[in-house]
C-alpha cells in the first residue's frame, strides 16, 4: 500500500516533535514543517526515511504556499494536517503590546488558517479525494489562565476554524477535528511543575502527563476513516486544576 502522506506544522520540538516521529512509526509518509531546520532536521534523522524537513514561516502566505506546492509536487497528495505551530505570550492584559498581540494572533490563527487553506484546496483536488486536518487547540480556549489573553483568543478562535473547516469540508470529504491539550510534558510547559500562574494569582505546581499520549490520541484521529471524525477530543493531565474548582 502507498503511504498515507502527513505534514505536521512546529515538527521541530515538543508536541509537533512527537507526533511526527509517531505518524512516522505509523507508517506515514512525513513532512517536517517549521521555522527552524536545524530542529527539524534533527527531529527528521531520529524518524528516519520517511521523514522530509522543510523550512516554512506560517504567519508568511507565500511561505506557506511555497511549502504546498513541494509537497503536491513531490507526492501528489496530501492525506493528513497536523495544524500545531503555535507561540504564546504572558504579560497583564495591560502590558501586552500590540506585537506581542500581533505575533500570537498571526503564528497561532492567521498560521493555522494559511496552512489549513492550503491543505484544503490540495485534498479538495487530489484523487483519491479527500483527507483530514486535526487542529491543535487548547483548553485555554474556555478555560483561560491570567494574562495570557493573546494565547486564549487565537485559541478560542481556533474551535470556530475547526468546526467551519468540518462543515465546509463535508462536499469534498474533508474531514477536520480539534485536539484540546492540559499540560502535556513538554519543554514549553516545564515550569507547570514548579509553579504556574492561578486564577488567584497565586503560582502552584501542577502535574503534566507524558507527551506520547497526545500523539497517540492524534494517531487515534487520523486513523479514522473520512466518514468518521473525532470533532473535538480533550486530553489533560487528570488531576490538573481544570476541572470544576480544581
């Protein structure tokens, strides 16, 4: 059988990372998508030949562009998008400059539009037709920290970019869903676990839970069938304060 073709934004390190290797491990045919290639050729050698680095900027519609048309052009198809580049902010809601604003709003919406545009137009045409996008939210969306009120509105903005994608992909069996993450054990989220900002504003420890269960939940979503679809799928570190009053 051919290879199912998947490209995965910010492959160069922490979530993106591991689900990369894991669709490579998976049998996938990968490519690596991020600003820095050094980490992603890195990243590209430990997931071997299945693996293909290229340098993208998401935020640039002519770098993502570019980045699409190699891939239509060297495998004709493209069967999954992991919409995961993303950066964050923290500062009072105050404090926070319009570039700092700028910058998450532009990586982690206006990025993840671009490349779901993209894939959109591609999967749209391609014969087979069809394929899935798998949007990387978060619980931040619903759930918001203090001063993270850029981070929180692209995210929030994002569930609206999945469910649209969902339903405008439906004619041409376009499958789209959205992953929403609580403390996964990355690099990004290592000060959780010697203290975090509450919605008191005092700083806690909170536990984190390791990263390869969110490439196997992702795994488990673009493992389905396009008449299936995993719409929206939450996975947390279980005795985080999110629920409830924590």
């Amino acid at each position: 059988m051919t290879p199912k073709i998947a490209l995965v934004t910010g492959a160069g390190s922490g979530i993106g990372r591991a689900v990369a290797l894991a669709l490579a491990r998976a049998d996938y045919t990968v490519v690596l998508a991020g600003r820095r290639l050094a980490a992603l050729e890195e990243a590209a050698r430990e997931g071997g030949a299945a693996c293909w680095p290229l340098a993208v900027d998401v935020t640039d519609q002519a770098s993502v562009e570019a980045l699409f048309a190699r891939v239509a052009e060297r495998f004709g198809r493209l069967d999954l998008l992991f919409n995961n580049a993303g950066t964050t902010a923290a500062a009072p809601l105050e404090d926070l400059s319009l570039a700092q604003w700028r910058s998450v709003i532009d990586t982690n919406l206006t990025g993840a539009f671009l490349c779901a545009q993209a894939a959109f137009r591609l999967m749209k045409r391609q014969q087979p037709r069809g394929g899935r996008i798998i949007n990387n939210g978060s619980i931040a969306a619903t759930t918001p920290r203090p001063h993270m009120v850029a981070y929180t509105a692209s995210k929030h903005a994002i569930t609206g970019l999945t469910k649209t994608l969902a339903l405008e992909g439906r004619q041409y069996d376009v499958a789209c869903g959205q992953i929403d993450i609580g403390n996964a054990a990355t690099e990004l989220a290592s000060p959780f676990t010697h203290g975090t900002l509450q919605a008191d504003l005092s700083l806690k420890p909170e536990p984190t839970f390791a990263v390869k269960h969110v490439a196997d939940a992702v795994l488990y979503m673009a493992g389905l069938p396009l008449e299936a679809n995993v719409l929206s799928m939450t996975v947390m570190a279980t005795q985080m304060p999110y629920v409830g009053r924590g």
